[in-house]
C-alpha cells in the first residue's frame, strides 16, 4: 500500500485529471500506464499516455491556466485549459512538485511528486522534539 500524506479529494482529483487527459489524447493502440516510483520518503506518480507528443516549448506552459496544446482537440471533448493549473497548484499546495515530458514517437508522460506519509509524521515528530 502507498500512502501519501494529503487532501485524498484533491489528490483524487490530480489523478483523475491526468487520467482524463491522457484517454483524450490517445495515439494508434490507444495506451495508457500508470505507475509509482517509491523510495524512503516521496511517491512519484506517473501517468503515460501514446498520443501525440507535445512540443518541448509547449510543456512549461501546460501549467498556465486557459493554456491548451491543442485548441481544436481540446474544444471536442469540451476541456476548458484549467484543469492543468488546479492540479499544479494542488500538488505545490502539498509541498509537492509537477512536470511533463514528452517525446516523438513515445507519447507523453505527466508527473507528480508527493511526500510520503510516514516521512511526513516523522518530519512532524522531530520538529514537535526541538
């Protein structure tokens, strides 16, 4: 079990939001994975899909609110450009950190970084004893 240390609704709501995005921007045999990287004290969570890939210069402002990689696919499934903004600033709420990548020919993969819990309540504990 990964247990991470925050607010499960916003939480639910990062994945659920990454989900969403890579099933609307699914390439030829229509792939999405998602897994964890675990070490002693953050989760780092990925979420890949195959579609097209987004431009390098693009990826740091998927972050920007009303931004969208793709005006015309975006305004056929009915996303708005916000999604990606709430989510960043809900991880960066949680002392969390973001990214993307993106390449030809691979797809996409969007990240998020949480800490875990039991690094948290010790990280607690041992500024509660000084």
């Amino acid at each position: 079990i990964l247990m991470v240390m925050g607010d499960e609704f916003k939480i639910e709501e990062v994945v659920t939001n990454y989900l969403t995005n890579a099933m609307n921007h699914l390439g030829g045999e229509h792939q999405i994975r998602i897994w964890s990287d675990v070490t002693d004290k953050v989760a780092k969570i990925h979420v890949y899909n195959n579609g097209n890939p987004i431009q390098e210069e693009d990826l740091p402002n998927l972050w920007t609110k009303f931004y969208k990689v793709d005006k015309a696919r975006t305004r056929a499934y009915g996303g708005s450009g916000i999604g990606l903004s709430i989510v960043k600033k809900i991880i960066e709420d949680h002392g969390g950190r973001i990214w993307a990548t993106s390449k030809e020919g691979i797809g996409t993969e969007m990240h998020f970084v949480l800490r875990k819990y039991q690094e948290v309540i010790q990280n607690e504990q041992q500024n509660s004893d000084h």
